[in-house]
C-alpha cells in the first residue's frame, strides 16, 4: 500500500519554498538598489570631472586682461626693473639734459657704485623715513654735465611697493641741504665731490621709487664757500634735476601690456 506524506511535512516544505522565493525576490530588489546607487554615483562624479574640465579650461584659456590685472601688470613689471634691468639700464651711460638756451646736451655716467643699504646712501634724517616705510635698497651713479663743470650724483631708493613710496615722500624734508650722499670715483673729474660740495639736492617720486638728485661743482667748491649774494651758475641745479627726472621716467615708464592672459591672442 503506497505511504503518503503527512500533512505538517507538507506544510513545512510549502513554506520552506516561500521562504526561499522571499529570500531570492529580497535579493534581487537589493541588487537593484545597488545597481541605481553605483549609477548615480557614477553620474555625478562625471558630471564633477566635466564640471571641473570646463572650469580648468575657463581659467586657463586665454582671455583678455581685465583692467586690474592690466594694472597688476604694470606694477609688478615696473616694481622688478631695478634688479631685472643690469645696472647700466638703470643708469644710463648718457642722459640728456637742456643747457644754456634750451640746447640738448649729454650728462655722460662716470662710475656706478656698489647697492649699499638706505641708511648709508643718504643723510640721517632721510635714512630714518626710508628705513621706517620699508626701503629695501638704494643704487647710486654718478655724472658730470657736457662741460665737466658740474657733477652730479643720483640715488633711486627702492620702496616695497608705490604706496610704501607715497608714505615715505609724505614725510621727505624739503630741505634741499640734505638727500642722497654723493659717490666719488678717484682719479675723474668726480673725486673732490663729497657731502659738502654738495650745492643743492632734491628727488622725485616714480613708482616704488624715490630717485635723488645732488649736484656740485667739479673744481670742489663746497657750499659754505659760496657767499649768499653769490648765486649759483644758473645750468647747474636744472641740469642735475633734469638727469634724476630723466632716469625716474625710465624706471616708472608704463610698460606694454599684452592683451590677453597668455600674449597677444585670446
């Protein structure tokens, strides 16, 4: 006679069966879940990667300058010449001045002397205004005028940037017995020209720069030996302003500004 099975058996393996369909359908919900969870972190990593590719492209294509960064521009070139230029750049080997009935002439260099420090370039009284704006250092030369009658030294301070060189020019004594001190060279016509030859002095404001001027004659004669009622030869003191002008002007001369980030095409 054929056994069947008993009812609870047949119970048991019915929701042994449901169990396991439960179990299967729980995992393939899972496993969508997974699968839309990995889609949309790959989608929104690559729209981050495109995002970032567009910005990257942005900013570093070339593009027109804006007028601040125009003026950076300038700034920063400006700011750089005294060490970028050689020192011949800065103090030209001839400079032109106007003579005796406007005539152009030449105030031709002598000697350059070593960068020395602000405070040692000029007089006390000057050293402390620079030195408290942040004067990082002071270039010196020396000329003498077409007839070799006159010599001339010119100092350029360096400031650490324009508005430093503003503060520092508010607070510049217009005593014009005192400025940048005068750089001798042995054996020229420049060697009998120190402190108290000096006739005049006076400077000039050009970007970063307070260039100085002092002018004397070349035969030694200092300033104390010059009655009052004596005036001074009339091309002097013009021709050494002139020559300190002419160099302030070659420092702070507004550079050509590329148009574009990357040159002259955007």
């Amino acid at each position: 006679m054929r056994t069947w099975p008993a009812a609870g058996s047949r119970a048991r393996a019915a929701a042994r069966d449901r169990a396991e369909r439960e179990a299967l359908q729980q995992g393939v919900r899972y496993r969508r879940i997974f699968v839309m969870l990995l889609s949309v972190i790959v989608v929104v990593s690559s729209v981050v990667v495109l995002l970032g590719t567009i910005g990257l492209f942005a900013e570093t294509r070339s593009r027109p300058l804006t007028p601040a960064e125009q003026n950076q521009y300038k700034q920063e070139e400006i700011a750089r010449r005294w060490q970028a230029w050689p020192a011949t750049g800065v103090f030209p080997e001839e400079v032109k001045y106007l003579g005796l009935d406007r005539a152009q002439q030449y105030a031709r260099r002598v000697g350059i002397a070593p960068e020395t420090e602000c405070g040692k370039g000029v007089d006390a009284s000057v050293a402390g205004v620079l030195e408290n704006h942040g004067c990082v250092t002071m270039l010196r030369a020396t000329y003498v005028d077409q007839t070799a009658t006159f010599v001339i030294t010119v100092g350029v301070a360096v400031l650490k940037d324009e508005a430093s060189r503003v503060s520092a020019s508010e607070e510049l004594t217009q005593d014009d017995r005192v400025g940048v001190l005068p750089v001798a060279f042995p054996g020229t016509v420049t060697e009998r020209f120190g402190p108290d030859q000096r006739q005049r002095t006076g400077w000039v404001g050009a970007g970063p720069y307070i260039v100085f001027s002092t002018a004397g004659y070349a035969d030694g004669r200092t300033r104390a030996a010059i009655p009052p009622e004596e005036i001074l030869h009339s091309e002097l003191w013009p021709a050494a302003k002139s020559v300190g002008n002419q160099i302030a002007y070659f420092l702070a001369d507004p550079p050509k500004v590329p148009p574009c980030t990357q040159g002259n095409v955007c």
